[in-house]
C-alpha cells in the first residue's frame, strides 16, 4: 500500500512537472534561465521524492525530516510556478 501510494504522488509529481517544462519551453525561457529553472524545479521535485520516500518507509517513528522535506519540496515547486505564471502574464 505504501509502494503504491509512493507511485501515485510520483506520478502526480511527474504530472506537474512535465507541462511547467513545455510552458517554459514554450515562453522561451520565461525571463529566467534553463538552470534556474532546473534548479527550482529539480531541486523542489528532489525534495518532494524525498519527503514522499521518507514518510513511505516501514517503521519510521519520526516523520519529521519526511514533513521538512516534502515542505521544502512543495514550497520550491509553488516558487517555480508563480514564476511561470507572473512571467505568462507579462509577455
């Protein structure tokens, strides 16, 4: 169940991402450049893998570093697309 429950939020993840990366691509570059992008991007999707992989292990007792992660990981991707967004807007 717990696997299971991993492979549904990395999908959902992938889902999120792969069309912030065909906006990007499309507003060629969005005012910022390729590594930011993979950089809040990449990081914010590392983050939210780790936070999801910690809180899915069997025993953890303290699901702390799980939550600051997928924190860390959802504030970054929420940075990344206010960005694309504030940047569709302007041109």
């Amino acid at each position: 169940m717990r696997l299971t429950l991993f492979g549904f939020n990395a999908l959902a993840l992938f889902m999120l991402v792969a069309p912030a990366f065909l906006i990007f691509t499309s507003l060629n570059g969005a005012g910022m450049g390729l590594p930011s992008f993979l950089g809040v991007f990449g990081l914010g999707s590392a983050a939210t893998l780790g936070g999801m992989a910690k809180l899915s292990m069997k025993g953890v007792a303290d699901p702390t570093r799980g939550v600051l992660l997928l924190t860390f990981g959802v504030v970054l991707l929420t940075v990344g697309f206010g960005w694309l967004f504030l940047a569709s807007l302007g041109g």
